[in-house]
C-alpha cells in the first residue's frame, strides 16, 4: 500500500513557493505554497475572489507573480514557459473558441500549434470520449454552453497534456453531463496519470473529483488535505458546510 | 520561430476568413468603393471643364497604395481582435505560442490578403481609368515592402495599446492610420505641407514611398536615396514598435490583463 502510494505520487509536477500577487493595492494571492504530485488532482477552492482564478493565470504564465516561484516539470515557469506549456493544457467556462469555426476545424488548430501527431485521428477520439462525435461539424457558435463546454475539454487533452490546468470546468453543465466529466476526469487520471488542478464552486465536483483540496481564504492557505480530512478539520458533515463557514468565519479561522 | 505553429495560426485565419462572407467581402467593398470615388474624381479633372494633365492619375496610385498601409495595419490589430472577441486569446496565449510566430502569422495572412486586394484595384483601375498599377515596374516590390512594413510596425504598436488599455482603446486601431494620412504625402507633394510640418512629413517612411511613386510617374525613375530613407525609417520604427509592445505586453502581464481580456 505504502509502496503504491510511493508510486503514485513521486515527484512533484508542480511545486508552488511562496506566491504572492498585488494588483495595485489588492493583494489576490498572499504568500501560498503547495505542491501537485504526479496523477494527482488538486483541488483549488474558496470564495468569490479568493485568488483561485489569479493562481491558475499564474501557473499558465498569463499573469507574473509579484513574488514567488512556480516549478513545473522541474523546470522554473518563469525561463521555460514555451516548454512547460508545451506539456500543460488548460480550459475554463469562461474562455470562447472562433465562433464561426467547425468544432473539428477548432480543435485541428490547436493541435498544429501543439504539434499533435495524427491530428484528425486523435480529435475523433477525443470526440468520441467525450461523447461529442456528433458535433464535429458543427459551428462552434451554435453549440450549447454544455456541449461547448466538452468542445474546451477536448481542446484541453489534445496535447495528452501531463498537467491539466481546470477553471470552473463544470460550470453551465447539467447534472448529467457533470457527472459524465467527472467520472471522465478520474478515468483519464487513471489511464493517462495526469495531473490536474481544478477550480470549481460546486462541492460535489470537488468531493468526487480531487484527491486533495487547498482551501484559500483571501489570498491565503486556510487548510490543506482530502475532501474527508478537510471536513474533519473545519467540525462539518460535509464539503458544502465547510464552505460555508469558511466564507463566513473565515477571517477568525485565519488568525493563528 | 517554430513555422508549425506559424503554420497552424495561418490555417486559423484561413478558417476563419473562407468561412465568413462578411469578412471575405469587407476585403473589397471599402477599397472598391474608394477606387470608384476617386478614379470618378480624376475622371472630372482630366476631361471636365479644366483639362489636367493625365499626370493627375496618380491619385489612382496614392490611394491604392494608400490602401496597402492601412490594411497592413488593420490585419495585424484586427487578427488580435478577432481573439479578444471571440473570448479566445487565453487558449492561444496558453498553448506553446511565442509572440513572434504570433505576430508572423498575422503578417504572412495580412500580406496575402492585401495581394489579393490590390490585384482586384489594379485591375479594375486599368479598365475603367487607364491607370496602370503595373506601370511602377520594378518600383512596385519595394514601395509595396516598405508601406507593409510600417503598417505592421503601427498594427503591433495600436495591439499593444489596445492589450495595455483594454478595448476601449480599440477605436485607435480605427483611428491612428488616419492621423497619420494628412502628414504622410499620400495624394500631395511633401512641399505641399507647412514648412514646419515638412521634417515631420519626411521622418516618416510612407512619405519616401509616396514620393518615389509620384518620381516614377512623372519617369523620374525611383532614386535609390528615397528606398534607402524608407527602408532605414522603418527599421527604426519596426524595432522600436518591437520594443515597445514588448513593454506594454509585460505591464499586461503583470496587471492581469492578458487573462481579463480573454474572458471579458
Ligand atoms: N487584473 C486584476 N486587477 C485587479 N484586481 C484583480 C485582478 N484580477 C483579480 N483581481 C482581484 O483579486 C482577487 C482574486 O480574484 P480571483 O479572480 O483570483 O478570484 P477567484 O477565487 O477566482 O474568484 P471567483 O470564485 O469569483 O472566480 C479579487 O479581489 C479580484 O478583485
Ligand atoms: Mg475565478
């Protein structure tokens, strides 16, 4: 057991340092460390505006940190961000493709710039997987927010990436079609051992999807473990209830 | 420069121009629309009641070439644009893509897109005004080079403006072009202008371009010092538009605007 654990999570894909970000005169992320092992899904959680967001933008290389440091692969974010990204993939509710784009036409293109070999064979796969086969030629516009939804994730696992980077992944999805991406999510870490970090506001996601959890509160780490340990730390029944108290206590809760 | 990547933002913007009517039409409506203004205007002048000299056609040539500055300029904000509406600048900021092959790939569709434009100009200029684009000779390639270099050097500075202040901003990638016709000799001699404004005028490398083609026209042949005064303004400008955007891309990293204006 202690053998297969060891296994499972060698070295870290990601190691977080010390971040902080200012965006003048408000501090987003405020000192955090954490690290993702390999085939590990971490789940990033808090309140609206509590620096989940800004942290991803940092991972990706969209925002520079004010401080701190990010190591992906081993490598420093900040020198090999091309490299990096080369191996990272990430997808958000709130990002758009070209509208008037062929979902197949989409996703062809971003597997040349991720230089995918056999590009149209892996994204029929994909489509299949993500049961979307029936889309592959539809304008991307016309696609529902579910059904677009799965076209981002699809965007997302082009690239067989090691590290997937996942903002609200599940938002505007209905209740069927989430569990479907849940249960997809953990099938792929399991065949495929990626990585991912995952954002969302939604406690069952979290629950069933992240082997761990990092809770943030303005910025800061309030606690960090599995979805069982987190809700045994904070005295709840449940991730929901967790939550709750966090945004309303959380400023006590931060105080040594 | 990894030419996959430039390879597969070209096959994007091939995309996304064949599939859309409006975007296909908008490359010839504006330019045609100005070539019959104007190409009627010199029409008037050369046989109307005040009997110019054929040489007033080359109107006709400002304005085509004209055309090549401002679309140069226009493909290379536009294409970024097109990412910001579309939501999708994180996605292509996010895959392996260096800015370079970003903005290569913005030129090469640009420089295409303006051929084709200018071919349709030329051709109907010849037909319905006799005047003959081709007559530049091998004047042609370098005017031609220099007014699409300057309109990248402008297109990447109004992106950078537009990635540091926000799409409010936006109305100067419509705008900048235009401040900079009146000064740049397109439809006039340089000695045309104000004393005061003439150092000006000649500090900017679309003015040599102008000024070259009316020197043709008139068979003046196209003096070497006029191309070299081009060709060395605009490595001055394309390097420091480099630069430049370099600055304000960094400020929009560090102020969070790169991933704000992708989502918004
Ligand atoms: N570009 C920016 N400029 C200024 N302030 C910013 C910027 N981006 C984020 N912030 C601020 O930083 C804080 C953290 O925002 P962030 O978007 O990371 O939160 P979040 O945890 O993702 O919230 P949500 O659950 O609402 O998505 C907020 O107070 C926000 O107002
Ligand atoms: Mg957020």
């Amino acid at each position: 057991m202690y053998k297969a654990l060891f296994f499972m999570h060698p070295a870290p894909v990601l190691t977080v340092s010390e971040l902080r970000k200012e965006f003048d005169g408000v501090t987003a992320v405020d000192g955090i460390s954490f690290q993702v092992g390999s085939g590990e899904i971490l789940g990033l959680l808090g309140a609206n505006g509590a620096g989940k967001s800004t942290t991803l933008q940092i991972l990706l290389g969209l925002t520079t940190p004010t401080s701190g440091k990010v190591e992906v692969f081993g490598m420093d974010l900040n020198q090999h961000r091309v490299e990096i990204l080369q191996r990272c993939n990430f997808s958000s509710a709130y990002t758009g493709l070209p509208a008037n784009l062929k979902v197949w036409e989409n996703l062809l293109v971003f597997a040349t710039l991720y230089q995918v070999r056999q590009a149209r064979k892996k994204i029929d796969s994909l489509l299949e997987l993500l049961e979307i086969g029936h889309l592959r030629n539809h304008v991307t516009g016309h696609l529902s927010s579910g059904e677009s939804t799965r076209v981002h994730l699809a965007k997302a696992l082009l690239n067989d990436p090691a590290l997937l980077l996942l903002d609200e992944p599940t938002a505007s999805l209905d209740p069927d079609i989430a569990d479907k991406v849940r249960k997809l999510l953990r099938r792929i870490q399991r065949e495929q051992g990626i990585s991912m970090v995952y954002t969302s506001h939604n406690m069952r996601d979290v629950e069933e999807v992240c082997d761990r959890i990092v809770f943030l509160h303005r910025g800061k780490i309030l606690a960090t473990g599995s979805p069982a340990e987190i809700t045994a730390h904070f005295e709840r029944s449940s991730l929901e209830d967790v939550f709750i108290r966090v945004a309303r206590e959380g400023d006590q809760l931060l105080k040594p | 420069m990894n030419l996959h990547r430039v390879g597969g933002l070209i096959l994007r913007y091939t995309f996304l121009y064949t599939r859309s009517v409006p975007r296909v039409l908008e490359m010839f409506f504006w330019p045609v629309m100005d070539l019959l203004v104007w190409g009627m205007l010199t029409q008037y002048l050369q046989t109307g009641p005040y009997h110019l000299p054929a040489f007033i056609r080359f109107l006709l040539g400002g304005m085509i070439l004209w055309d090549v500055l401002y679309r140069a300029q226009q493909a290379t904000t536009i294409s970024f644009l097109e990412d910001v509406w579309a939501r999708n600048l994180m996605n292509v900021f996010v895959a392996p893509v260096r800015l370079r092959e970003f903005f290569a790939a913005t030129f090469c569709v640009g420089t295409l897109k303006i051929v084709v434009t200018v071919a349709v100009l030329a051709v109907l200029s010849a037909t319905f005004y006799d005047f003959h684009l081709l007559s530049l000779g091998s004047a042609l390639a370098p005017l031609f080079v220099n007014l699409l270099i300057m309109g990248w050097s402008v297109g990447i500075l109004t992106t950078g403006m537009i990635l540091r202040w926000g799409q409010a901003s936006e109305a100067l990638a419509w705008g900048i072009p235009f401040l900079l016709q009146p000064v740049c000799a397109a439809f006039y001699p340089v000695s045309t202008l104000p004393g005061w404004l003439q150092p000006v005028s000649l500090a900017i490398p679309a003015t040599h371009v102008f000024e070259g083609m009316r020197e043709v026209l008139a068979g003046q042949g196209l003096s070497p010092a006029r191309l070299a005064w081009a060709f060395s303004l605009n490595l001055v400008y394309l390097s420091a538009a480099s630069l430049l955007f370099r600055r304000l891309f960094h400020q929009a990293r560090s102020k969070g605007l790169l991933a704000k204006l992708g989502t918004q």
